[in-house]
C-alpha cells in the first residue's frame, strides 16, 4: 500500500484517482441511462406503462436472486479483476442498444434483456468496489475516500440527469446510449491502470467451504449483530419511503403542481445537490459530535424536510419542495458517508463482500415494494395524500436507529470487542457474530 504524504487524497494516492475517476465516470453513464432507458421504451418502441416499470424492475430484480451468492463469489476472489470483468460487460451490453436499432433488432424484450444482464454486473461491480476500497487505502484515509466517492457520485448524478435529456435530444434516446458505454470504457481504463493487487492468499490457508455456508455466514453476520442489524433494517424501511416518493414525485410536480418537464428536471437536479452537500460535511459533522449522533442527525433530523414536499405548489410554494428535497438527500448521502466508513472498519475484510451483498439484499429488496407502494396510493388516494404518506415514512423510518443502541452511543464502534462475545472470524462453523449495537 503506498505510503502516505502530505495533501489531499486525490492528490497523492494514484491509484484512488483512477478509481474515484473510473466510478464518477461510471455514476454519470448511469444518471444519463436513467433518462435514456425510458425515453427509448416510450419515444422509439411506444411500450406502455407496466412495460416501463418492467424496465425498471429489471435492473434492480439480480440484487434479489443472486445479491447473496454474489458476496460470496466475491469474497473467494481478487476485487479488481471481478470489477473489470462488470464493466467490460456493461459496456459491451451497452453498446448493443443502438447497434441493434440500427439494425432493425430492437424491442423491449431486448432493452429488458440489457437492464437485467446490466443489473447483474452492477451487483458484482459494486460489491467488489466496495470491499476492494478497504484494502487500496489505509485506515485512516477511508473517512476521506468513502466522503469523495460519494460526493463525486451525487455530482455525477446531477450532471447525469441534466444532460440526459439533452444528449437524447440532440442525438436521439438509442445513440445516447452510446454515452453509457463510454463511460464504461473510461471505468476499464482507470481500473487497468491501478498498480495496487491485493495479496493472494494460498488456496490452503482457504478452508473449503460450501458457497450456502458461506452465503449464510452474511446472513448471521448482520442477524446477530446489533449495530449491522439495527443499520441495515433501518436502511430497507428507508427505501421502502424514499422509492414510494420517488416513484410518483415527477407524476406530482406534473400533474398536482402544474409544471412543465423541463422545470420539472431541473428541480430534480437541484435536489440533487443535496448530495454533494450531504457528502462535503458528513465527516465535518462527525468530527465535532461523533459519528453516531452525526448518523441521527443526518438520517432523523434532516428527514425531517421531506414534510415539507407534498405542501408544494406553484410558484414561491416550489421552494417547499426544493428545501425538503435538498434535505432529504443531504442526509442520505451524509449517512451513507459515515455507514461507509463504520462498516469498513469494523467488519473482517474476508467477510466485507459478503456483508456488502446480504445488507445489499435486504434494502434493495424494499425498493420495488416501494415502487408499487407509492404507485398505488396514488392511484388510490390521489397524488398529494400519496406524496403525504410516503414522504412521512422517510422520518419514520429514522425512530429505527432512535430507539437502537446508537441513541446512546457519540461514536459507532471501531471493531467488535475482544473478550466475551464471539467474533466475526472467517473460520468459525457456527458463523461470524459482531457483537455490539448500519443502511442503504
């Protein structure tokens, strides 16, 4: 690992650069197909409502049939290759979008096909990246890391939704996927020109293990452990609310509000500013009153503004909507900065893909629920009442972590403590237990 100087990360550590570079390029791509992927169903194959929601559902549907294995095919691998192997895919699926309209070849068939072949390399480009990041850095470097990624991710966002659009409309929704693919061949590049290899370690220092043994070693690793187990039910009800408002928040502006699209846009990228701002000061934060107080401050306290959402209306009322939105994503930014940091450290790194996969598992298997939550209240109940109850769920979602073990704590644990509780060894049979009182 190489050894520390003077100034800031990006600055003096090479190979973070290429990774921060190859991730913030790959964020964008995936803000642009974001806007693209539904503009190619609705304006080029005129598909119809359930088959948009489809596309969507597509991509989200391998976090819950192979998010468990895929934490440990990563564990029982070098990170680099397997994120290198994601992003060739991608690119290559990508790219066959516009190859096939040119073609005559496209359908929605093949779009759902490119969501969910896409969506299954993100789970093991993800989950290796998240558990490569502690072995590239030192300990004490991972604070400003874990805050540039994700700052860099929500800026990638913003820019990504603000020119999707516009790329669609000056090239066409097919040829922008092209902008997609690119940025994954710039993700290959940056990760190619990394130096850093993990240590291999001998095929007999590795106990052989049944991959359902392993999967349920992620398993028990959060069920048994206060702290994993408090953040990682926090963060599956939070996305249950987040997506049931999302889902129908572009419907509301529209339809409840009265704007048009393209104010509708850049509202939406507005908000997203939130997550720059979330991930600037989350370590500021917790510096000052610890990273425990920091995690209820940013997830109950700012959740707080998404109240103020379904009070918008046209006009000066559209700064409710800015004001609460900007909240609500600074504050998951900010604590997925700190539940970043505090799972890096605590957690064994033979055991962080696995922990990566299972939380991953149980909050991303909210997000279609939430989906179709927020999709039926409002055709039920009307948009504003829908916005209402989705929108109260963000803060209630938040009394998980204030009535758990972090109310009482300044500082979430560094690592498990040594005597009188088990610990998360890889090569215990009855499975890691973190002992102690995590999200999205």
């Amino acid at each position: 690992m190489p050894t520390r100087t003077s100034g800031g990360l990006l600055r003096r550590h090479r190979d973070f650069r290429l990774l921060w570079c190859g991730e913030t390029a790959g964020k964008y791509g995936a803000a642009v197909t974001g806007v693209a992927m539904p503009l190619i169903a609705v304006s080029t194959l005129t598909a119809d409502t359930f088959e948009i929601g489809l596309l969507t559902a597509a991509g989200w549907l391998p976090w819950l049939v192979i998010g468990l294995p895929a934490g440990a095919w990563v564990d029982r691998l070098p990170r680099r290759p397997v994120m290198l192997t994601a992003a060739a895919v991608s690119l290559v699926l990508f790219a066959c979008v516009p190859v096939a309209a040119w073609c005559g070849r496209l359908s929605i068939g093949l779009l759902l096909a490119v969501a969910l072949l896409t969506g299954t390399a993100a789970v093991f480009f993800q989950t290796a990246y998240s558990a490569y990041l502690p072995a590239l850095l030192d300990p004490a470097d991972q604070p400003e890391g874990n805050a540039a990624l994700h700052g860099s991710a929500s800026a990638a966002q913003i820019a990504g939704q603000g020119s999707g659009g516009l790329i669609a409309q000056l090239a066409g929704a097919v040829n922008g996927m092209f902008v997609n693919a690119a940025t994954f061949a710039v993700s290959l590049l940056c990760l190619t020109g990394i130096r850093f290899r993990e240590p291999r370690v001998p095929a007999a220092e590795r106990p052989p293990r049944a991959l359902v043994h392993e999967v349920a070693q992620g398993l028990r690793l959060i069920a048994h452990d206060r702290w994993l187990r408090t953040l990682t039910l926090f963060a599956a009800a939070s996305n249950l609310a987040l997506m049931g408002y999302q889902s129908i928040r572009v419907v509301f502006l529209v339809r409840t509000v009265g704007l048009s699209p393209g104010l509708v846009g850049g509202l939406v990228a507005a908000v997203s500013l939130g997550g720059v701002a979330g991930a600037f000061c989350a370590r500021r934060v917790a510096a000052r009153v610890g990273d425990a107080r920091a995690t209820l401050l940013f997830e109950l306290g700012l959740a707080m503004g998404a109240l103020l959402m379904p009070m918008t209306t046209d006009g000066p009322g559209l700064a409710l909507f800015l004001a609460g939105g900007f909240c609500v994503t600074a504050g998951v930014v900010a604590g997925n900065v700190l539940k970043a940091g505090f799972q890096q450290r605590y957690c064994p790194p033979e055991l962080l893909g696995r922990l990566t996969a299972t939380s991953s598992f149980v909050s991303y298997g909210t997000l279609p629920l939430g989906a179709l939550l927020g999709g039926a209240l409002g055709t039920a109940l009307g948009l504003r009442t829908a916005m209402w109850i989705t929108a109260a769920g963000i803060p209630l979602a938040g009394l998980i972590l204030l009535f758990s073990p972090v109310r009482h704590a300044r500082d979430l644990p560094a690592s498990a403590p040594p005597h009188g509780h088990r610990t998360p060894r890889a090569d215990r049979d009855d499975g890691p237990a973190l002992p102690g009182h995590r999200p999205r």
